[in-house]
C-alpha cells in the first residue's frame, strides 16, 4: 500500500483535501498533472468572488461559511492572506432568481443583509446602470480570494505536514474491495482511498460512475477603467458584485491587480468542451461580444475593450449543482467535482469534507444536495 489516502487533482477542492487530510496527520498522496496553480482547468483567474449568502440554497451558505472559517485557517498558519473581505453588491428586480434566492437564503439562515432601494443604489454605486425596478443587496461578509495564491499555500502546508505529490498525469483509476490503483504513465499506486477532484477530466478517470458531468467553456476578462474614473473601481468603492440586468447575469471584481477590474457571465450554456486538455487558453474575439456588450451597458465608466483575456472551463451537472459524496457502488472512492461554476469558495470547506468522507465515510456537513448517485436511474419494471 504506498499510501492511506490519493488524491487526484490538486485544483481548488483537491489541493484543498490534501491539505486538510495531512494537517491531521493522515499519510496521503496528490496526483496533479499541470503543476500548482496551473491555467490549464477551473481554478485560475487572479481573483474568484467569495460569498457567504448564496442564492442557490442553505446548503451552500454552509459551505461557504465553513470555507471562511478554513480560509482564515489558512492565512494563519502559512502567514500569506488569501480572502479578501470588500461586501458584495447584488442587482437585480425583487422577484428576480438572483434578489429572490438572496432573501429566502437569508431567511433560512439567518444570515444578515443589507438592502438598498433603486435611489440608493443609484447614490452609492454610481459605477452600474440600473434599470427603474432594480435594488441592491448587500452582504458584509463577502469579497474575494486569490485562487492561484490559496492553492500553492494548500501544496506547502500539506507537503510541511508530510503529504506527497506525484506531477504526474493519472491515466486510470480503479476501484476494488479494499483499495483503489491509481495508474500513471509511470507507475501505478494503490491506496486505501481515492479522493477525485479532477474536474473536468472527472467524467473521463470515472467512465463507470453515472455523474452526468459536462465541461463547458468560458472566458475570463479584465477591463480598464475610463480617464479619470479609476476611484470607482477601488475594492473599497466597487465591491465583488452579481448583476442580473440586459439580459445577462453578470459579475465582477475591483481592480487589484496587474489586468485592472474583472468581468465575467454566466457561462452554464457555454459550448461543451469534449475534450479538456484541448480547451484553448487564448480567447477569440467572437468569444469576447457578450461580455463588451454587458461592460457597455452596464459599466459605462470601462472601456469595453479588454485588456487581457483568458479561458477557462467549469463542470457542469445536470442540475448546476455540486457532486461530493460517496458513490454507494465504489465506498472506497470519494467524489468532490463538479463544482458547476461557482466552487472556488467553498474549496476549502469542499476538501474538509472530502478528508472525513475518506478518514471515516460520514461528515458533519449536510451534502445531501450534492449526492453523486442522484443521477443513478432505475429502468422501469416491465408490465
């Protein structure tokens, strides 16, 4: 048995449970093809939005509060800081998914926000066209991460406590009994159990697991602000935001590094990436139209003109929703990808989870949501 515990692919939830499984001692091995903090799958991009109240459900707020928690974790024992708390700002009508799903979040879990009416939100942040019927909402407790940064500190703290990495990519993963081979070009592992994070390769390493996964592609953007409006776009007047208006849901990031502020859609219905290692990281000025056109309207003090541009991919279920969980079929594997486009934030409460489920089989969070045998269907009986 070469270790306890292996953890395939060490983006944001993997890297995320090899830190997590070696901080308690456990004798576990990552396997990550791209090095850390690579461009290459979900888990770049500078910046990603950090959020305590999530419009998708309680379950979700959970995570993300427990992730804050870890975070912080993070920052103390490695002395590097990674969240970066500003507020988020929400736009949207009041019977719109977005503002709706914010206010019953809060009302399940108590969880406090701030509203703003249209003129109030007009007054403060004077940055964003709102329409007639929109408001704002407000939750304090929001910001932003640095996905590359938080990754690497994940690689040191786990490998101080012991962990190792394989740089290697996994060809093959196969379950038995009492153990799980964990195949590479060069060799193969076996370990007791296999943690699969590996996003949108997921589908491809578990060809034998029903988890409806789909890769899609999205883009990355970073824009600049407009002569002489550059103070708007501080993280201490532009806070991480959702926007919900001409005919998009956008969302976006203050200026804080080298690219200025970053803009982005809701890419669910990107194309379907078949083949991941084949995703481009150059963007085409087709790709680039939606965004410009959102920045337009409703960002008039940027230029619509990126700067800089990047791809990326996010996983898909059928349902956009998470997939962590044992398997009922394979209990000696634990899965925690897809995080369908919305992860990065609650990584580190993802990769806590996934060291218990893989340590003992059960955890304290409530992933019932997020089973990966909720696809599972059975065929109908025969009359």
């Amino acid at each position: 048995m070469d270790a306890e515990v292996g953890v395939i692919g060490l983006g944001a939830a993997g890297s995320a449970a090899l830190w997590r499984l070696a901080d308690r001692g456990a004798d576990v091995i990552g396997f990550e093809q791209f090095g850390a903090g690579h461009d290459r799958g979900s888990s770049h991009g500078y910046s990603r939005v950090f959020k305590s109240v999530t419009p998708q459900g309680p379950q979700e707020s959970a995570l993300a509060q427990r992730a804050a928690t870890l975070w912080r974790d993070l920052e103390e024992e490695s002395g590097e800081s990674v969240l970066h708390m500003t507020g988020g700002l929400s736009i949207g009508r009041p019977d719109g998914p977005l503002i709706a799903g914010l206010e019953q979040v809060s009302a399940d879990t108590g969880l406090p926000l701030e509203y703003l009416d249209n003129a109030q939100l007009r007054r403060r942040f004077p940055q964003h066209v709102v329409s007639d019927g929109d408001i704002g909402v407000i939750d304090p407790a929001s910001g932003y991460l640095q996905p590359e940064l938080a990754i690497r500190t994940e690689w040191r703290l786990a490998q101080a406590h012991g962990a190792g990495v394989v740089e290697s990519a996994v060809l093959e993963v196969i379950p038995r009994e009492d153990s799980v081979l964990i195949v590479t070009a060069d060799r193969t592992f076996e370990v007791r159990t296999a943690v699969v994070a590996a996003g949108a390769w997921q589908r491809t390493l578990l060809p034998y697991l029903p988890l409806e996964l789909t890769p899609r592609r999205a883009t990355l953007s970073w824009f600049r602000p407009r002569a002489g409006s550059e103070s708007l776009f501080t993280a201490e007047r532009f806070p991480a935001f959702t926007h919900e208006g001409f005919g998009e849901t956008g969302w976006g990031l203050p200026e804080f590094d080298e690219f200025g502020v970053k803009i982005g859609l809701d890419f669910t219905e990107g194309y379907e990436v078949v083949d991941p290692s084949l995703n481009r990281k150059e963007v085409e000025e087709w790709e680039l139209a939606r965004v410009r056109a959102f920045v337009a309207e409703a960002l008039p003090h940027l230029d619509p003109v990126p700067v800089h541009s990047a791809g990326c991919m996010i996983t898909m279920t059928p349902d956009e929703e998470f997939s962590i969980g044992i398997p009922a079929e394979h209990p000696r594997l634990v899965v925690l990808s897809a995080c369908s486009g919305r992860g990065f934030k609650m990584s580190a409460a993802v990769g806590d989870a996934g060291a218990d489920l893989a340590l003992g089989g059960t955890t304290a969070l409530d992933l019932s949501t997020f089973s990966p045998d909720r696809f599972t269907t059975t065929p109908a009986l025969e009359q």
